[in-house]
C-alpha cells in the first residue's frame, strides 16, 4: 500500500489551480491566528472584562508544579513527597470540586526548578511558564524539521503551524501547563545535534527527558542497539549531573523517599489493578486494553505481553540491522522509537502524545530515503487524521471504549517499521557501513 503512488486530486474547474506551498503556508497561519488564537484571545479578554480573576478559570495542571515548587520553599526537602502535604498544598492553591489531586511523581529537581517560579504569583508563575514551555517545543519542532527538510523552510513552517495547533499541545500541555514541551524540546535537538555529528552533545540533551524515565522505555535501548556509544555516554553523563545536583539540594534521603512514592504512584495511576485514573485519557496500549473486554483478565493480560513482545523484538531486530547503516536509517530509527514509546508503555496521558510531532515530521524527511516520495499524500493523510482526531479522541474513548488515537499511532508506528525494512532491503547489496560504531 506505501509502496503505490497516493494522490490527492483537485479540482480545478472548481477552485482555479493548484495552490502552492506557499499559499498553503499562509492559509495555514490564516487559519490558526483566525480560528484558534483570535477567538482564544477574546474569550479570556471578555473573561477579564466581566471581572473574573484566574481563580476563576477551571483547574490546570499547572497547580502540580507550582505546588511543589511552593514545599521546596516552605517545608523541608524531605516532606515533598509526602503525600498529604502534596494534597494540602495544592488544595490551597486550588480546590477540586467533588475530587482529590493525585501525586505529583516528579523528580526532585522538577521540584527545585518550579521552585523558582513559585516565588511569583500563581497567575504570573503560569504565564511564565506558558511562554517557557511554547519557546521549548518550538525549538524541539523546528530542530527536527531542520533534519527532515534541511533547505525546505516553508514545509518548516507549514508543520510549524500544525504543530502548534495540535489539541496534545496547545490545550493539554500549552493551556494546561504540563512538562511535554520538555520532551519536544529534547528530541528534537538530539536529533538535530546527532545530524551535525555532535553525538555526545545530542546524548547530554537527550537526558532531559529524565524528568519522565517512562519517557525512555525505548530511547535507551535504541542507544544500545544501534552503537550510538558517544550518545549514550552523554546522556548517562547529563543524567548523573541532574542527580547530583538533586542530592546537593536535597540530600541523599530523597532518592529513597523518591522510590517509595513512585511505587504508590504506580499502584494508584492504573499500571497496577488497583486503577485510579481514567483509561481513555491515556493512549498506551495498556490503558486502551483495559477498556476492552477481558482485557483485565488473565488471559487478555498474558495476551497483550505476547503482542508487546513480539513487536519488542521485532524492533529490536530493525534497531540492530540499523546500526550497520545508520547514516541513511536515522531519521526513520528516531521515528520508530518515539511513536512505539507512546504505544508499549503503562503511563502515556494524551499530552506527551506531543512526541508524534517529532516522530511524523522524521517520518515525512524520510520517506526520501526509502524511496517512498510517492506516499508523501498517503502520509500527509494520516497525519490530518492524527491531528484532528486529537481533539476527541478522548470524548470518543470516553463514550465507545475505543481510543482512535492509538489506532491511528498505531497504523503510523507499523508504516514506520515498513519504511525501516524497506531501507535494508533497498540497500541489500550494498557492503559500506555509513556510520562506525561509537
């Protein structure tokens, strides 16, 4: 099916000739700033018109953050984890009506980081963050389109603008004041220093996304299999630096406290049977088996850790074949570990589905390596379908018990392992290694 050219005819006895990129481009930033941004932007100005303050507005996420920033500065370091100062605290900051706040999880240097910003009001806290976290994931974004498109810049912008009106960002993380940002920020740039051959620096950038070790089920791995040594090296280094500094701030104590609470954590946010949240407002292929029928039972368990495995090693043995020609399988190689770290994992929430946008802007640059120009429309498509099925996939999931994002990731994730085996197959005959091991 990739394989066959796709195109998307149009008509031009009805709208003149085809646009080109450029119109396009222009459309596309019309739109947002016309039909997302102007009617937001009204929206809180006619809030604040009629006299209503930020207390007013629906709870945010953000309340988790700036609330452990706000024990750092107040209580000792050894009470952040505690879990009914966590529920105090943020209560104070902003009640929930009819609901508790769940544990903040985070690692201490989260804490200590928020613990700055925490000296603001909470109103200015989150506008500060707010444009931190969008400065983050525009770099992320258009760092991974500089890989993908290195003298196209207006497919750049085009995604851009796409990326920025993706409901995971703009209102699951940008609105809400969640970390995924980080993880754009992350990607994108050890993609874009891997590319220029700064290979350790690309490791020390990677390490970010120590924030969220769920984050890294496949990322690590990926550095193993592939020899990307120097990578690797850079980020265990930046990892041990994030936690050395954790311990000078707060002692070595913490890490126990730490893992004692992210225990708790596991058992109370559904990875155990003992499920506190929502399945449908996550993607991972646990929470969406959840919602199928036996899908809590033995048998459905036992099941879906044989199809778990199964693709583990399948994309264990892609990873390895990578590592002998890993110049032309690099962008495809970072595409299939991000969309699989957001399927065959136990804790995906919809916002840290903001790494689709890494992962579909590599796959779209890498469809030149493969061989696959053809398919640009079919996957043009299939990222439409994404990005507007991001907005109610979790409305759908809700009310029918079937989460059409994860569908759709996993339709992209599998045209991704096909793009990888295709590149071996093109380059059967050929006995150059394109990269060294590190």
């Amino acid at each position: 099916m990739l394989g066959r050219r796709c195109t998307i005819h149009w008509p031009m006895k009805l709208l003149g000739p085809r646009p080109g990129l450029k119109e396009i481009n222009v459309l596309c930033w019309a739109l947002f700033v016309g039909f997302l941004v102007a009617p937001v932007s009204a929206y809180f100005i006619y809030l604040y018109w009629r006299g209503a303050t930020f207390n007013d507005l629906p709870a945010i996420d953000f309340t988790y953050f700036y609330g452990i920033g706000r024990i750092i500065n107040h209580y000792p370091a050894s009470e952040l984890y505690n879990y009914e100062l966590q529920l105090k605290v943020f209560n104070g900051i902003r009640s929930l009506k009819g609901a508790d706040w769940g544990p903040s999880p985070y690692p201490p240097l989260v804490a200590y980081f928020f613990s700055v910003l925490a000296h603001f009001t909470f109103a200015q806290a989150y506008f500060i963050w707010m444009g931190f976290s969008c400065t983050l994931y525009v770099a992320g974004t258009m760092a991974a389109a500089r890989v993908a498109f290195p003298t196209e810049r207006i497919k750049g912008s085009i995604l851009l603008c796409f990326a920025l009106a993706f409901a995971p960002f703009f209102y699951y993380t940008l609105a809400s004041g969640q970390l995924a940002a980080v993880a754009v920020f992350a990607t994108g740039m050890a993609v874009f220093e891997e590319s220029r051959s700064r290979h350790l620096s690309s490791g020390l950038v990677l390490s970010l996304l120590a924030y969220k070790p769920t984050l890294m089920l496949l990322v690590l791995p990926m550095l193993v299999v592939t020899r990307r040594f120097r990578a690797l090296a850079g980020f265990l280094a930046g990892t041990a630096v994030w936690i050395l500094l954790a311990t000078f701030l707060a002692g070595a104590q913490i890490w126990l406290s730490y893992l004692h609470f992210l225990g708790t954590f596991v058992h109370a946010t559904g990875t155990s049977r003992a499920a506190r949240v929502n399945p449908w407002s996550f993607i991972d292929i646990y929470s969406v088996s959840s919602m199928a029928p036996g899908g809590r039972t033995e048998i459905g368990k036992a099941m879906l850790a044989v199809a778990v495995l199964t693709i583990v090693l399948l994309i264990g043995s892609l990873f390895a074949q990578s590592a002998v020609r890993r110049r032309r399988a690099e962008k495809i190689t970072w595409a299939v570990t991000l969309t699989w770290t957001m399927l065959i994992n136990v804790y995906v929430p919809t916002y840290d589905t903001v790494l689709v946008v890494i992962a579909f802007v590599l796959t779209l640059g890498a469809l030149r390596d493969v061989g696959l120009e053809k398919s640009t429309s079919w996957f043009v498509l299939l990222g439409l379908l994404i990005f507007g099925f991001s907005a109610i996939t979790e409305s759908i999931a809700g009310e029918y018990k079937v989460q059409p994002l994860s569908i759709l990731l996993l339709i992209l994730g599998s045209s991704q392992l096909f793009m990888l085996r295709r590149l071996f197959s093109l380059h059967a005959g050929s006995d150059a290694i394109d990269s060294p091991a590190e």
